[in-house]
C-alpha cells in the first residue's frame, strides 16, 4: 500500500501545468485530490473527474477569505486535511534592469498571490495538518528564489520570501507539520510555453541539456511529501542549470 493511500491533498493553482502534474502525481500514489483554481474552472473540474479521488474547488488565494475558503471545504470533504501543495502563483516578463517597468501594481499582484497566498493557505490549514497527526506542506518556488534570476524582480522576491518562509514554519511547527519547498528552475507549461529563447537557453547551458517538465516538479512534491524526516528543505529542480552561478 502507498505512503499516501487515503491522505488527503489540496494542490492549489492545480488546473493546469505544475499544479496539475502534482496533483495527478499524488493521486497515482493513492492520495485523494483537491484540485483548485482561481479561473479556468471547466479546466479545474475536467482534471478533477479524470482523477479516482478528486473534487474541485474554485477560489482565489489572493485573499484571506478566500485562502480560508479554499481551507476548509478541503478539510470538509473527507473530514481531514493531510497535505497541502502550495503552488498557485503569478508572474510577469519585466526586465531587471528596467525599474520603472515593475510597477506597484505589479509588485502587489505578485507578492498578493504568491507570498501571501501561500502564507494564508498555510495559516488556515496548520490546525488541520496537525489533528492529522502528521501533515505536510511543500511550498513550490522557483531558482529565481535562490539565484539572482527569473522572470522579474517581484517575482523572484516573492520566491525568496516563500524560501525563507518555509524554513521558519518547518522551525516552528516541528514535530506537528513539516514544511519544505521545490524551487523549479525553467519548466514548460502554458505560461512559458512562448518563451522559447529561454527554452534554448537552458538547453544549452544545464547538464541535463533540456528545461523542465512539470512531472519532474511532481516527483520531487510526492517524495518531500512521502519522506516523514525531511522539513526545511528547499530542493532545486533544474536540471543543474544552478551550478553555472547567476
């Protein structure tokens, strides 16, 4: 029998591409599934009927309530919440060097969704994790959180916040809930998929020779969550792209 046979899984932004991925990724190894979604809910509702065990829940993160929300009509569901994948997120293509280009607004939509979003799914779904005897989240980040890299400044700020984040809740709620985060580097899914010089890039600079696919971020999300000594990792998943400095 799985690790996972029966636990139940909220994969937030998980309609499409990396959040999909981990979501398919738990249910093969016997998870039940929360799949969820901002937007795009016939997307959201598609994945969760093609899966054994699933349920779809529409809501934003971006906002306390709606973290909240999300929280509890997973934990209602099956009557407990085992682990949570945060990984809804947005980004936008601004230049570093290009100051002006990253606007406040920018800057507030990133850090609304990605660090508070991940900050308030985490808040309200710790008293679940714990009556579980045992929970876990994983925090999906990015490379840009380690490295000065990615595809704007606020974005890879808002990484590096939920990098360090991670750490000090896996510090805090030990031995209740482990904490720790995947920080993909380039990976191919529907909001990369028109960058292709960056594509090319990492082809031919990484040692595996090839950007990423959204099943590699998954694995890595099934064994942080199947590994019950493992809290306050950040695993990079990039196919060695890191080790060529900034």
């Amino acid at each position: 029998m799985s690790g996972l046979q029966e636990r139940v899984a909220l994969v937030t932004g998980s309609s499409s591409g990396i959040g999909e991925a981990v979501a398919r990724a738990l249910a093969e190894q016997g998870a039940r599934v929360v799949i969820n979604s901002s937007s795009s809910a016939a997307a959201g509702e598609a994945v969760a009927a093609s899966l054994p065990e699933a349920v779809y829940v529409q809501a934003s993160v971006a906002t306390a309530t709606g973290a909240e929300r999300l929280v509890e009509k997973a934990a209602a569901r099956w009557g407990h919440l085992d682990i949570v994948v945060n990984n809804a997120g947005t980004t936008e293509r601004i230049p570093h060097a290009d100051l002006d280009a990253a606007t406040d607004e920018a800057w507030e939509r990133i850090l609304q969704t990605n660090l508070m979003g991940t900050w308030w799914v985490s808040r309200a779904a710790v008293p679940h994790l714990r009556a579980a005897g045992g929970g876990c989240i994983v925090n999906i980040t990015s490379m840009a959180g380690v490295r000065p890299s990615g595809s704007s400044i606020p974005y890879a700020v808002s990484k590096a916040a939920i990098n360090h984040l991670t750490r000090l809740m896996a510090k805090s709620l030990g031995p209740d809930v482990r904490v720790n985060a995947v920080a993909p580097g380039l990976i191919r899914t529907p909001w990369t998929e028109d960058w292709e010089d960056l594509h090319s890039a990492v082809a031919g600079l990484a040692p595996l020779r090839r950007s990423g696919d959204p099943d590699d971020v998954a694995a890595m999300v099934v064994a942080l969550a199947a590994s019950d000594y493992t809290t306050g990792e950040v695993v990079v998943v990039d196919g060695g792209l890191n080790l060529f400095g900034a």
